[in-house]
C-alpha cells in the first residue's frame, strides 16, 4: 500500500512516529496569563470585575499553597472589598489576612460602621419609595424600585434577597428588554451562589423571548449555559455551549467569566469528551473559537497535539496546566475528572488504528511504565473501552474482536434457557394460584 | 360391633369378586369405605386377612385393608415386617386400582417412609417411594404429596442420583402448595450436593416467589440458600424482587422483624401441625419460638445479605473475615459448607475476570491480583478450573505463564444443531400449553364475570373486547358474590359467543 518513497519526499523515521517527539518551537510568544508558570495573581485577577472578582481571589488564596501568592491575593482582594460596600466579606478577609500584611490592612472598623449607617439608611430610603411606587401601581417605577433593592443587596453581599428581590421584578416587566434584564441579574446571582439548576431555567427563559436578543447577550447566555453545564458534570453540553460563544462576547460579560475562561473551560470539556471528528470539526476548524484560543496558546498546541497523535507532550502540557487550574472556582472540581477522561481517550486512541502494539514503545509515547501502562489498560478493557488483549508475557497488546456468530448463539441459548425457565415457573404459579382460588371457592360453598 | 368369621369371608369375597372392571371397582370402593371404620377397629385381626389376597389383582382391597392394619401404632419389633409388606406391595400393586384411594395409599407411604427413618435406615424406603410416586402420578408434570417425603429420603441416605432423576421432570400440577415449597426445598438442596447450580437456584427461586399469604419458614430457609447459591453461581445477588413476588415474601424477607416472626410462627404451628408435616419444619418452628421468647433474637437474614455486600467488594479477605466473625450463625443454619464454596467462588470468579483482560499472565501476576499467597496456589486454582471446564487456557510450567485461550466453541456441530432443535420443539410444547390454558380460562365463568363486558352490537364484538393480556394476570379473589350474578350474563354470552362463531363461519 505505501510505496517506497525515496526520492521525494522525507521518510518519518521509526522514532518520530512511535516516540512522538515535539519539535522544540519557540516560547517567545507574549506571557499568556494561564500558564504554566505560576499563577501571576494580579494580571489573573484584572480580568475580572465585580463580586466575582473578590470572591476569586478568596478562593485563590485558600487553595494556594504558596503563603506568598496567598498574601498578595489577600491583598488585592483587601483593596478591591474597600471600594465596595460589602462589610462582612470585609471583616472575613481581615481575619484571613490576621495582621500579616502590616497595619494598611488590618480592621477598619471606623469605615465598616460608616458603610454599615449609610447602608441602613439607603435602605430605608428604598423601602419608602418603593412603598411609594406600590400605591401608585406604576408598573415600570415599582419594577425599577425591585431592581434597585435587588442592587443594593447585591453590594451588600446579601444574595438570597438580591435573588429574590429580581425575581419579583418579573411581574413588573413589560418588553422583552425588561425580561432579558431581569433575565441576566437572575443567572448573575445564581452563579454566585452556586445554584446553577436557576441558572438553566433562566437562560431557558432569555433564549425564548423573541426579540431583543443581540449578539452580545446571546454570547453571555451561552457561557452562563456552558458554566451551569460544566458544574453538572455534563462536560459534551458544556463543550458545545461555550463553542458556540461568539467573538462579540469581547470583555462584556467579565463580572462572571472572562474570555480566557471560555477558551480553558470549552477546549478541556471538548478534549474529554468530543471524539476526533467533532474535535476537529467544532475545534479546530471553528473560525469563531480561534479567537479565544488565541488568548490561550498553551491550551492551543494542546489541542493540536491530542489531534496529531502527538501524546506525550499533550499530557506534558497538561500536567502543567494543573496547578493552576485548579486554582479557578469553576473548574477546581472537574480537573481531576477532565484529566482523567482526556488520558483515557488519548489511550483508546492510540490503539485503536493498530492490530497489536508493542507495549515497550507505548509507554514510551506516554511517557510512564510498562507496568502502569498495563494497569491503565487493564482498566480500559474492563471496562470495555478498548477491545483488545494483553499478552504479559511478550509486552504486547492485541486487538480482538469479538466473533459475532458464536455471541449471538450463545445469546440465542441464554435467552431460550432463560424463556423457558420463566415460562415454566409462570404456569407453576398459575396453578398455585388456581388451586387457591378453588379451594377457596370450595370452602364458601 | 365385632368383626365376626362370616363378616370377613363376605369382605374378601367381594374384593375378589369385585375387582374386575372400573365399575366393579368403583362399587367396591363405595363398599369398602362404608366398612372403613370396622376395618380400623379391627385392625389387630386383619392380617391373616391379606394372605388371602393378591395384591396385584386386588390392590384396592389389600390397601384399604393393609393401611387398617398400619394405622395403629407400631412397636418396634413391628417395623421391619411392617417395611417389607409395604414396599413388597407398593411393588406389585396396579397403579390404577390405588388411585381410586389416593389417600390411603399416600397414608401408608408415608407410615413407610417414618419407620425407615426410626430405625435409621433411609435407604431402604428410596426406591419403594421411587415406586410409589410413579404409581401415584397421573402424569410426569403432576407433583404428589409424595415427593418430598422420597427427596428427604434421597437426601438423608445421601442417594442424590435418584432424587435427580425425579426433580427433572417439569412439573406443572401441584396438589398442595406445601408440597411445592418441600419439594422445591429439598430438591434444591440435592441439586447443590450435586453441583448443579442452575437448578437449584431455579427451584429455589421458585419458593421464594411461589404465591404464598404469610410467610413461612420454609420460604425463609430457602431465602438464605437462595442467596448463597445465587452468589456461587452468578457471582451476584440482585436484592429487588420481581413483580410477582408475594407481598407477604416481599416484606418479611427483607427484614425479619421480632414480633412478626411471633406472629407468623403461631400461625405457621397451627396449619402444619399435622401427622403429614416433615419433622425437620417443625424442629425449625420449635427453635425459632423458642430463641424469640428467650432472648434478642437477631434477624436471621441479616448476616447473608451482609455477606453480599462484602461480597461485591471483590475483596477476598474481606468476605473470609466476615464469614470468620459469624461462623456460628451461619453454622446454626446448616449453611457453613455452602458458605466456604461462596468463599472459594470469589477466586475463581476473579480469575475468569482476568480472561477477558489478558492473553498471557503470569502465574505470580495471577496470585498477585486474586490476592492469593502463592504462584503455587494459583497454579492449582487455574488447573481445577481448568479441570472443571470453568475456563479455557494452558499452564507453561517453564516460564510459569498462563495462556488463555477461546471457548472451544464453534457452534458448528451436529450435536449443537440437535440441541437447538430440541430446545425450539421445547418452547413450542410449552407455548401450546399456554394457549390450551388461555383458552380454558377464557370460559371460565368466574373469570367472563370479572371482566368488563360492553355489550351492544351483535355478538361478535364481544370477542373483540376481551383483551388476552388480561388473562395470566387476573387474581381470583372474593369470586362467590360475583360469580352468582355473571350466570345469567355468562349464559347469553356463551351462546351469543357460539352464536357469533357460527354467524361467522356462514354457517347461518
């Protein structure tokens, strides 16, 4: 089949094809912001605005090992809580900082006792007016009335009452501009409280109201669809949804997921999930996805090498890719998962052009053992995921197939055994039953 | 009234006058059962009687009047003799004559079967109830109250062969219920003695499904083999019951709780304490009131659905140490050699998973992952397995490798065309039978008036209303009050029935 190829072209020698050797390419690309170098804390967190940028930095600095990066997340989500108005996440990041970064940052209760009067009486405030706006039953004001209270809670870092009081908007709307709006804070504060079963249900309801929709607010329904997705375990949805973000999503949405992300989340639940055809298909090819991937040139080549049959340095990237993902909220759970599905499928693709591999030269490409590599087949076949046998002795793995003409016979027999065992113990009963039923009768009688 | 010389010569001279054709035969039955009671009460007197009879030609009357002989008790010197007289008859007699008196000859039978157990000689009464059934037995799908007496016989002398032989037949016709579960009880644990597995969760399976109002003991015992067996042979225990399953089964063997085990105990004693009842369910009743008033009794299914939990880990050591730490419950239910084999199942299961996986393995890699202690070992498991025909493979003792190899298989001979066949002639028998059935019951007064008639338009439609589905599944319950009132609608429907039929023959 392959003709002898001297002349023209070069042959690919014997160990580039079973060793998969990465070609050194540069690095001097400019520094990505997820990489594999440790996390630079301050790029990470101007990515992202608002609430989720506190609450990112918290997280940050719990998983953290490095009490340096801690500090410096410490720090910054310090600066970032002062310009806002919410006491308590105050006061919980100044028992984590507990003194450490000196005395710019330790309790300022003089402030916290200032945001907290003025807090009560813009309260107040709200409620005469929005007491006002319901006598009134002036639809539009007591709709803004709600959302106000809604925001102000939201400041405060009071999120079921922010929820609640966005939900109640929804009697009040009138176009569907009003929905959509109402629509986003609800997805906004489900995300942040991590309830992402409201999160579905509310970009259900966006994505029906007929007009209004423009680009951008479809981008962000998507990603809000694609994290509800991602925390669900459903990894090909979420894969699908954030695919289809388009490049308008830009920086608009950053106070819940910043287009790094999109890139991260979408390439690693499609890598686990998609096969090769979808992988290329709505990965590789996808002009719109390109963009995103720019922003994460090492999440790119990963993909690149998975779809080369280049293993070894895709899960090279992978390793170290790890520490910092599992820096990020929404991710931190799923790593593990991803990984493992990702090593998996990059195993049963490896065998599966092949009628036998020799074990030696695979756990070359993967760099491990022979006897991991064995155990991690192992596993595999067990769980019917590779069709193959393992010959230990020689170190070689076979593909096998199963004889289809001796398996459906032998289903043929079961299934016959079985049927007439079933029927046999049915008529058993039955007569039981019968026999019940006439001595019963003969005793009435 | 005395039983004087002339009463006796006319007694023998009817039965040998009358035992000609059925009907002489049926006249003497009606005569015989009016001199019932002066045969029992002079029982002592009656032997000289029986050398005056031939037994193969007047069976009838030498059993009305051997089983008023046997009724008594017996003394011990009595029993040997009482033996042979009963088994020399059972030989000879003609099966269709006893029929006539099914109860006494299934009373003498079991008179047999308790003197060959007191003087401790089970063996003696096998073949004399091997006889016996046969001869009882309408048809080979009929169960008599004789079965289990002849398989608790088959298993107390240890002749499994001969109980095998008997528990092949398919039986469709039960005459008792109790009879059934017995039967099925022991039956099963004949098949276990012999290894055959699949038919003894089968027969056990059927008593635990079996339709039954309360729970009896019988089902419980059956439960814990059940479970066993099921572990050894499938290598899984599913702990949902199928649909069919009677709720009283449903609820009590799933937790065996103290005041319903009182409850069904006192019930259980008062509808099986008869002279028909097996001993060894009465031992059982006896304990089981017994532990219950005296102390915390614990459920006794407890202990086996653990023992399916560890089991499921996979995990050799944790089953051991389990059946280690409970040895004496399982010892009290006469379970701890089944036990061991679930034990020594678990090895084997693991090594067939290791087929699927591997071509070649090594024999320390194989004792390594069944958590045996040796490669010796797991050479000695793999060669009985191989013996057993458990698996295929071949053992190089030079590199110390197994090889596993394909089932042998190839479904392409003449004897695997023979078997297919039979199977189909099998199932199509069996589905006739269903449809002979169906269709009786589709006449069945009791059932037309359970179901929901719409009547209107001509009789054909009728037909069409009745769903089949319906049938098989129809519980007969509280039919009196109903029955009386579908008369007369039966009445027309049958012949609006036949009406139609012919209407639709054009035979109008």
């Amino acid at each position: 089949m392959e003709a002898e190829d001297d002349a023209a072209g070069a042959i690919i020698g014997d160990e580039e094809i079973y060793a998969n050797v990465r070609d050194e390419t540069d690095s001097q690309r400019h520094r990505p912001i997820i990489s594999g170098e440790q996390l630079d804390v301050e790029a990470y967190a101007a990515l992202y605005t608002g609430r989720t940028k506190t609450t990112r930095l918290l997280f940050i600095a719990d998983k953290c090992g490095a009490p340096s990066m801690e500090l410096e997340a410490l720090r910054m989500a310090y600066d970032e809580i002062k310009k806002g108005e919410n006491t308590q996440l105050f006061r919980e990041v100044v028992g984590k900082i507990n003194g450490r970064l000196g005395p710019n940052y330790a309790l300022d209760d003089a402030w916290a006792d200032a945001v907290d009067r003025r807090a009560e009486l813009k309260k107040d405030k709200l409620e005469n007016e929005l007491n006002a706006y319901r006598t009134n039953l002036i639809k539009e004001s007591i709709r803004m009335g709600y959302n106000d209270f809604g925001d102000f809670y939201y400041a405060h870092g009071q999120l079921g009452e922010a929820f609640k009081n966005y939900v109640r908007t929804r009697d009040y709307c009138t176009t569907s501009k009003h929905i959509i709006h109402m629509c986003l804070n609800a997805i906004l504060l489900s995300i942040e409280m991590g309830q992402f079963t409201h999160v579905t249900s509310y970009v259900g309801k966006a994505e029906q109201t007929a007009d209004g929709l423009d680009p951008v607010t479809i981008a962000k329904l998507r990603c809000a669809a694609g994290l509800s997705h991602l925390e669900g375990k459903k990894y090909k949805l979420a894969a699908r949804k954030f695919l289809e973000v388009g490049p308008e999503l830009g920086n608009n949405y950053t106070e819940v997921i910043s287009p790094q992300d999109v890139a991260t989340y979408g390439s690693l639940c499609a890598l686990a999930s998609f096969d090769r055809s979808e992988l290329k298909s709505k990965v590789i090819d996808n002009t719109n996805f390109r963009n995103f991937l720019e922003l994460v040139p090492e999440i790119r080549e990963l993909i690149n090498d998975f779809h080369t049959s280049h293993y070894a340095s895709c899960l090279e990237y992978l390793g170290n890719l790890k520490t910092n993902l599992l820096l990020d909220i929404h991710l931190h759970d799923h790593v593990e998962t991803l990984y493992e599905q990702i090593r998996s499928k990059a195993l049963i693709q490896y065998t599966l052009p092949f009628v036998s591999v020799d074990l030696n030269m695979m756990a070359n490409a993967f760099n491990t053992s022979v006897t991991g590599l064995e155990k991690e087949l192992e596993a595999l076949i067990t769980n019917d995921q590779i069709q193959a046998r393992i010959d230990s002795h020689n170190k070689i793995l076979y593909a096998r197939h199963a004889d289809q003409r001796n398996g459906t016979f032998q289903r043929v027999l079961q299934t016959g055994n079985e049927f007439d065992r079933e029927l046999r113990a049915m008529l058993l009963r039955a007569n039981l039953i019968k026999h019940d039923y006439n001595l019963k009768a003969a005793r009435k009688h | 009234m005395n039983l004087n010389m002339n009463s006796v010569e006319s007694l023998v001279a009817q039965i040998q006058g009358l035992s000609g054709n059925i009907g002489e035969l049926t006249q003497l039955r009606n005569y015989l059962m009016q001199c019932d009671d002066l045969l029992r009460t002079e029982s002592t007197r009656l032997a000289p009687l029986l050398t005056e009879l031939d037994p193969s030609v007047h069976s009838l009357g030498y059993l009305y009047i051997l089983e008023a002989c046997t009724c008594g008790t017996i003394l011990k010197e009595e029993a040997n003799e009482l033996v042979l007289s009963v088994a020399r008859f059972i030989n000879v007699c003609a099966a269709d004559q006893i029929r006539l008196a099914p109860e006494k000859f299934i009373s003498i039978c079991k008179r047999l079967k308790e003197q060959v157990v007191l003087l401790e000689d089970p063996m003696r009464g096998v073949a004399p109830l091997l006889t016996s059934i046969r001869k009882l037995q309408s048809s080979t799908e009929q169960l008599t109250t004789l079965h289990p007496d002849f398989l608790l016989l088959c298993l107390m002398s240890k002749c499994y062969k001969t109980g095998l032989s008997v528990l092949e037949d398919d039986v469709f016709e039960v005459d008792q219920p109790r009879d059934l579960f017995l039967y099925c009880y022991y039956g099963g644990m004949i098949c276990i003695g012999q290894k055959k597995f699949r038919k003894a969760l089968e027969l056990l399976h059927n008593v635990v499904t079996a339709p039954m109002p309360i729970i009896s003991a019988i089902a419980v015992e059956a439960y814990k083999k059940y479970i066993l067996v099921s572990l050894i042979h499938l290598g899984q225990f599913a702990t949902s019951f199928p649909k069919y399953t009677s709720s009283a089964a449903q609820r009590n063997l799933k937790n065996f709780s103290q005041s319903r085990i009182i409850h069904d105990l006192l019930h259980l004693a008062k509808i099986s304490y008869a002279p028909a009842c097996p001993d060894r369910l009465l031992h059982i009743c006896m304990d089981l009131a017994l532990s219950t008033f005296s102390k915390q009794w614990d459920s006794g299914i407890f202990p086996y659905l653990e023992l399916v939990n560890s089991y499921s880990t996979g995990k050799v050591s944790e089953v051991e140490n389990y059946v280690q730490m409970n040895k004496d419950k399982f010892e009290s239910d006469n379970n701890l050699g089944l036990v061991k084999q679930v034990v020594s199942s678990m090895y084997k299961r693991n090594i067939q998973r290791l087929t699927q996986t591997y071509l070649t393995l090594s024999l320390q890699d194989i004792a390594n992952t069944v958590q045996l202690n040796s490669a010796k070992e797991a050479e000695m498991h793999v060669l009985q397995m191989i013996q057993e025909g458990d698996i295929y493979a071949t053992i190089n003792q030079k590199d110390g490798m197994v090889r596993f190899l394909e089932d042998p298989e190839q479904y392409k001979t003449c004897e695997m065309i023979e078997h297919l066949d039979f199977s189909i002639q099998r199932i199509m028998m069996l589905s006739k039978k269903v449809t002979t059935m169906n269709e009786v019951m589709s006449c069945d007064p009791s059932y037309l008036g359970k179901v929901h008639i719409q009547l209107g338009g001509n009789g054909r439609d009728l037909i069409m209303t009745i769903s089949t589905p319906f049938l098989l599944n129809s519980t007969y319950e509280g039919g009196e009050k109903e029955q009386s009132m579908a008369l007369p609608m039966t009445c027309e429907f049958l012949f609006s029935r036949k009406f139609s039929f012919y209407y639709g023959r054009g035979w109008y």
